[in-house]
C-alpha cells in the first residue's frame, strides 16, 4: 500500500520532481560519459595517432576531477531535496492526521527517493552511454584520427563508478529525507505553507553607500587582473584581484535589493504600474535573504564561463599550430656547452666557451672537433646502414652568439618608430642585454631548402632578421622597419628587411624561431677563428621514402643516436622527462630527440585533456549554479502561493500574473549570470591580450562556444523553471 501510494505521489507531483529528475540525468550522463573516456582506446591505434600515455593522463585527470564533481552533484542534490521536502510539508502532517505513523511516512519518501533515483539513474546511463559515443568521435577529430573500426563501447568501469558514486549519493538523500520527515511536528507540518521567511529590511543610505563601494571595488579589482595580464597567478596584483573581486561581488548582491527599491520607489510611473510594486517587492525579498547563494552562483558562474572559455582557446595556444611548427620529421639538438634544462653552464662570455667545455668535457669537445661540428658526421659514422636506411635528407643549424654585442642597440632604434607598449618589451623579460644570436646563410638557406622553401640572398655588408614568433612579431617588425647598423663579429651590417617569418628552424611544440640575424658565413667563420663555438646544433632531418611508419622510423632514429651514446654511457640526468630513452643524453652530439610525430601525438593529447576538462568542469558548474536557481524561484512561488490567490481575487487576470512571475524569473536568473559575464569579459579580455593575441589566437570562437552552453544549458533550465512555476501558480489560482 506503501508503495503504491508513493508510485501515485510521484504520477501526481510529476511538475516538482521535472528539475530535480532533470539535474539527476545531467549529472549521471556526463558523469559516465567522462570517466568512460579511458575505455576509447580501443577505438584508436595509439602508435600511430597518439600517445597512451597522454591518453592515460587525460583519463587519471578526468578521474581526479570526478571526485569534485561528484561532491558538487551530491551537495546539489541534497538541495535541491530541500525544496521537495518542504513543498510537500503540508501533506506529510496530512498523513500524519489520517493516523500514518512518522515511520510510514518516512517509508512513503524513502520509496519515492529511491523510484526516483533508479529511474533517474537508469535514464541518465542511457543518455550517457549515448553520449560516450559521440565523444568518441570527438575524441577522434581531437586526435585527427579516422575510425575506421567503429564499434559500441560500453565501459564496465565507468558504469560501476558511477553506479557506486550515485548510489552513495541516493543512500545519503534516503537517510536526510527520513530523519528530516520523523523529526518533524505535526504543528510545523501543517502549518508549512503558512511561515513565512523573515525578510531584513535594510536602510536604503547604507544600500546606497555600499552598492557605490561594491562598485569601485569590482573596478580596482579589474584593474589590478589587468595589470597583472593573467601572467604570473603568484604574483600580489592577482590575489589582490581575487579577493577584490569577491569581496565587492558579495557586497553587490548584499545592497542591491536595498538600492533597488530606494531607486525604483522614486520612480512612480514606473513603481506603481500594472503588478510592478508587487514584482519589485518579490524580487527584494528573495535577494535579501538570499544574498549569499546569488553570490555563490555568480563566482560559479564565473568559473565556469572562464574555465569554458579560455580553455577552449588555450588548446589553439599549445597546439594550433602544431603541424607548422613541426615541417621537419625530426630535430636531433645538441645543448653544447649548456646544461640539460637549457641554461647556458659558462660563467664568462661566448669566447670562454670552448676553453671550459674543453675544461670539464674534454671528450665531448675532442669528438665535436674531430667531426667539424658535424652531428650528421659523427652519427652515420656510428651506424651508417641505418642512417642510410632512415634519413633521406638533413640540415645542420648553428645558432652562434655573438660576444661584443647584445640586442639592446636594435631595441633603441626600434623605439624611434614603434612604442613600448606596441612591441610588448614588457612581456619580453631581459631580450635587451641578451647576445645577439646569428645563424649562417648557408645553414638557413639548408634548413629552407629541407622544407622546400627558396633560398634568401644577402647583398654584400648586410643582414637579415628571422622570427617567426607571434609574440615577438612586432618587436621583429620595428627593428627590421628602423634598418639599423649592427656591430656583428668586429664588422659592421646593415640590417634590410623585411622579417623572414616563414622559417621554423627546429622542430618544437610552437613557432620557435626568435630574433636570430641571418649573416654572411664569413662572419661565423670570424667568430670561429676567435674561438666561439656554438650555443646550439639543431640537425634537422627528413626521413627516407623506406616504406616504414612514423613510429618506427622514430625507433629507428632512437637506435641510431644510441649507437653513438648508448645509455650505460651515462650523460645528463633526464629524470622522469625522457627516461624512456635508448641513448645517453649528451652536450654533443645530440641532448634530445624531438620528432613531428612525437609533437602531434603529445599536442593531440594535450588538446584532448584540455578540451574534456574544459567541458566536464564549465558543464557540471553550470548545471550546478541553474539547478540551484530554479529550486530557489520554484521555492518562492510554492511560499508565493496565498499571494498569487489574491492578486486573483482582487480582479488581476492571469496574463499580469504570469508577466510578473517571467520577470521574477529572469531577473532572478539573469542578475548573477550578467554580473559572473561582467566578471569573464574582463578576465577573458586580459588572458586574450596577454597570451591568446600574443601567439595570433582569436577568443572569438571560444567565446562563441561559452555563449551557446551558457544559452542551451542555463536558458533551458531558466525555461523549465519559468513553465514549472506557472504550473504551480496556475494550480492555486484554480483551487481559488
């Protein structure tokens, strides 16, 4: 009989649980469509377009993330209880009266719970596994994979984690739910509908003077992020705009109902038209006492919006440009005389060099100077079968810097045509006392022909500039655009323009190419007879037409170098960077290994985590702050009911009454999401200035994408909400 009248409860109050059910089938589908991520693989042939490694990442990532998102569902949920619990008061004590004991009751709530958790549950892995199957074919664009092998996917692991987390979830909402029914008084039960939530009446002055103070404190925070450019997140300008930023948020919701109502009461066409004064009033009421969630909603919001956004547009800042930054199929590099993180180890200047690697790695010199600096010599010499195997073309790259002179000359005369601030010299840390790095022609007209560009030409007594780094560009450009003299090798060369943009020298995870001077080769052969050697090798390599795939031409090239630096040869400690690797990492010939197919695989997997966090954290936050709205406006228009009966009673027809109870809705709705859009602009704008136009990425289609979730998901659940409170105003009317 129990069962029977919770079955008929759940028939009846089918309008009451459409948010709750909605935010339980959200919360399970993307909640298995995630963590069945890691089960995709089989989908995929990771050797060939991925690492499964970075794939694992994403997965262990997404797993971590599951256990916030699943506390953030199982707090939302028990909210949203709250409202079920306290709209159906009333008919508890009813049973109550009809001589049902509390544990009957609490056996009716208990049942509907668990109806609705089974069929919300079993609903919601449905949609999920359904969903999982279109994110595998957004896993595969992500990855740049056809599949070819398509095949259902069902995650046995996904489905038991989600099983086991809701289950706890739904166990935890039985037990609240039953002591929250058996702790009740029959007096509190029947009488529900009748109390109502004190609202603070608070003085219009002070509204006024802390609405004005919440607004300059919002002002000095975007101020402060903007002069911070979302750079350095430890540095005092951030956290300065972090608590900015929250404190004037809270102080904004806590004066607006206040300043609202001083404003609005002065305006008399306005205030006391149509059902105007009775609308304004609600919407006081609410935000009075609910000043601390519209606040939690609003940074949520925030959140949420930024995380969408500018993870969306960070993928194009790793990995947009992957393909062109990555026109060779390999580039062995040797750090000479510097250290495995890339530090020069030389404590004098560029001529000293050679006399301490000489010093302190005399067999790495000896072998370097034996070969003519040659990396391709000194390899084939090593294993010239394999080399002749796998490497049908390759340029050697020469990076030199020069000793007397530095780029701060250039950077002078830059600044009699562009400004500062045009050339970003502040985001460019210390380019101004850092040597002048030069490349022969020869080695650049090689590394151009290797990626079948034309030759570039020098006349006599000239040089030219070579950056293909977006945020360098307008540095590179006003330096070309000044044509100054540069003192190179004891020698004076006219700078000509314009920037050789087009050159990547090495293959790398960007566009890498930084302010590096093409000379003549007789300047690099002055520098070398004064004793210079290079700052860094790059052999840059294009494999042989042998038949072999990406992969095993990779291997291939990886046994090459350790035949010339087996492991057990000792060398640089790579810690957990590069442990994998069959060779010994050397100053010379070669320090690492970076091939096209490596730079693909790990950008494929870096978009691929970036992008599924991006949606799994924005779409679970933005339920989250939705759901929690819809069950604040439904609670409201279930306390609104005797009000709403009479207004009818005083002859207001419906049309006005639904008008009002839309605007409390959208106002309600679009008050925190507009201040959190406010919030974004700024955060969005400043990531976009400093990072996302720096390296020639647009926001505009991020943003776009933030704009349609937010549209889809919140305006939905402002939809659903709006009709579900017309239902129930509807009800009251017609009972009166």
């Amino acid at each position: 009989m129990l069962l029977k009248l919770a079955l008929r409860n759940i028939r009846r109050s089918v309008r009451d649980y459409a948010v709750y059910f909605i935010t339980l089938l959200f919360g399970v589908a993307v909640f298995y469509a995630f963590n069945s991520i890691g089960s995709q693989q089989i989908l995929f042939d990771m050797e060939a377009t991925a690492s499964a490694s970075v794939f694992s990442t994403t997965v262990y990532m997404l797993g971590m993330f599951s256990v916030v998102v699943a506390c953030v569902l199982g707090f939302l949920i028990l909210y949203a209880n709250q409202f079920l619990i306290r709209r159906r008061k009333r008919e508890f004590g009813t049973y109550l009266v009809l001589g049902m004991t509390p544990g009957h009751v609490s056996r009716i709530v208990l049942y509907e719970t668990v109806i609705v958790g089974l069929v919300s549950l079993a609903v919601g892995l449905i949609c999920g596994v359904m969903l999982s199957q279109a994110l595998s074919f957004v896993t595969a664009s992500l990855f740049g994979a056809t599949m070819t092998n398509y095949q259902f996917v069902f995650s046995s692991d996904a489905f038991l984690v989600t099983l086991g987390c809701f289950a706890g979830i739904y166990l935890v909402v039985s037990v609240f739910n039953t002591l929250t029914v058996s702790r009740c008084k029959l007096i509190d039960l029947i009488r529900a509908d009748v109390k109502n939530e004190r609202a603070g009446v608070r003085n219009p002055w002070v509204c006024l003077v802390v609405f004005i103070a919440s607004i300059a404190v919002l002002a000095y925070a975007y101020e402060q992020l903007i002069e911070n450019g979302l750079v350095m997140l430890d540095a005092p300008e951030f956290a300065r705009a972090t608590v900015g930023m929250l404190v004037g948020t809270l102080m904004f919701f806590w004066s607006l109902a206040g300043f609202a109502i001083a404003v609005l009461t002065r305006l008399r066409g306005v205030y006391l038209r149509k059902l105007n004064l009775f609308t304004v009033r609600q919407i006081a009421s609410k935000v009075n006492t609910a000043f601390l969630s519209l606040w939690a909603v609003c940074v949520l919001l925030f959140f949420s919006i930024t995380v969408f956004s500018s993870g969306m547009g960070l993928v194009e800042v790793f990995v947009g440009g992957v393909e062109k930054a990555n026109p060779y199929s390999a580039t062995l590099t040797a750090g000479v005389w510097y250290g495995p993180d890339g530090t020069a180890s030389s404590s004098g200047g560029p001529r000293d060099r050679a006399a301490e690697m000489a010093a302190e790695a005399p067999e790495r010199f000896a072998a370097a100077e034996s070969h003519g600096w040659s990396m391709a010599a000194a390899l084939q010499e090593a294993a010239p079968e394999q080399w002749a195997e796998t490497v049908g073309a390759w340029a050697q790259v020469s990076i030199f810097s020069d000793p007397d002179s530095t780029y701060a000359p250039l950077i002078d005369a830059a600044q009699a045509v562009a400004s500062a601030d045009a050339m970003r010299l502040d985001d460019l840390g210390r380019v101004r006392d850092t040597n002048l790095s030069l490349v022969a022609l020869s080695d650049f007209n090689a590394a151009r022909a290797l990626q079948g560009q034309d030759p570039v030409e020098l006349a006599p007594g000239t040089c030219r500039l070579t950056s293909n780094m977006d945020m360098l560009r307008p540095l590179a450009e006003a330096v070309a655009k000044s044509e100054p003299v540069v003192a190179v090798a004891g020698e004076n060369l006219s700078l000509t323009g314009p920037v050789i943009g087009d050159t990547q020298l090495e293959d790398n995870t960007m566009a890498a190419t930084a302010l590096v001077l093409v000379v003549p080769d007789e300047t690099i052969a002055d520098l070398r007879a004064e004793g210079c050697i290079p700052d860094t090798q790059m052999l840059d390599i294009q494999y042989a037409d042998n038949g072999r795939s990406a992969a095993e031409n990779d291997a291939a090239l990886q046994a090459i170098v350790a035949a010339l630096q087996p492991r057990d040869m000792g060398g640089f400690d790579k810690g957990t960077v590069g442990a994998r690797d069959s060779y010994a990492s050397l100053l010379w010939p070669v320090t690492r290994i970076v091939t096209a197919h490596e730079m693909i695989a790990q950008s494929a997997g870096l978009k691929l985590m970036i992008t599924y966090l991006a949606l799994y954290i924005g779409f679970v936050f933005l339920v989250s702050t939705a759901a929690i709205l819809a069950i604040q406006q439904l609670s409201q228009a279930s306390d609104s009911a005797p009000r709403y009966r009479t207004l009818w009673k005083l002859g207001c027809d419906q049309g006005m009454i639904y008008r009002s109870l839309l605007a409390q809705v959208m106002v309600y709705f679009l008050l925190p999401l507009g201040l959190a859009v406010c919030h974004s602009v700024c955060a969005v704008g400043v990531l976009s200035d400093s990072l996302l136009s720096a390296i020639g990425s647009s926001s505009f289609a991020p943003i776009m994408m933030a704009g349609a979730l937010v549209l889809v998901i919140y305006g939905g659940y402002m939809l659903v909400t709006y009709l579900a409170s017309r239902s129930l105003v509807a009800g009251v009317l017609r009972e009166g």
